[in-house]
C-alpha cells in the first residue's frame, strides 16, 4: 500500500493580478510496508496564480518537478520514483480551483 501525504509551504508575493512563488517548500510523508519514515521535501516549488479581491479569489496551479521530491536516502528515492511513475508522471501539480476562507 503506498500513500502520500503533502503539506505545502508557501511565501508568495503579489504583482498586478499575479501571484509568484517566492519561497516555498512541498513535505511527503509515504507510507510503504514497514518503512514509516518516508519524508522527501522539494523546494523547487513553481506556480501560476492569480488573486483578484482577496486570499478567496486565488486561482491556478501549484507545480514541481517529480524528481526534484528528496528524501535522506537514495536507493528509497528510487523505488518511490517507480511508485510515481516518474516516466509517466514528469510533473506533480495542484489545481487550486476554489479557496473557502474558515473564522
């Protein structure tokens, strides 16, 4: 069985109507048979977003490069790798399509 889990962490800066990355980082933690500690980072985090009339308005795509997901042990990344398909699966994305502001 395998999962993933992601938690994004994103500085952004505003220009015009476009939203740019300025510093973030995508954590994984996969789970895999008995090895519980998987937990490959990126920093290499792109984006395409616009902001209209407030943090509820963004819209676009969050992205990274499939291979640039590291954990602290290579021959792991390497069967992670297979698991993602990365022949197949060059690109993770995330297609933010709707933003609900809570409290």
């Amino acid at each position: 069985m395998f999962k993933l889990l992601i938690i994004l962490s994103l500085g952004l800066f505003a220009s015009a109507n476009s939203l740019m990355v300025q510093n973030g980082e995508i954590k994984a933690h996969t789970e895999v048979f008995a090895d519980s500690e998987i937990n490959p980072t990126t920093k290499n985090v792109k984006a395409d977003l616009t902001i209209e009339n407030g943090i509820e308005s963004i819209k676009g795509k969050i992205y990274f490069e499939t291979l640039t997901l590291i954990s602290d042990k290579k021959s792991r990344d390497e069967h992670m790798y297979e698991l993602l398909q990365i022949e197949k699966f060059k690109t993770i994305s995330f297609d933010i399509k709707d933003i609900t502001k809570n409290g």
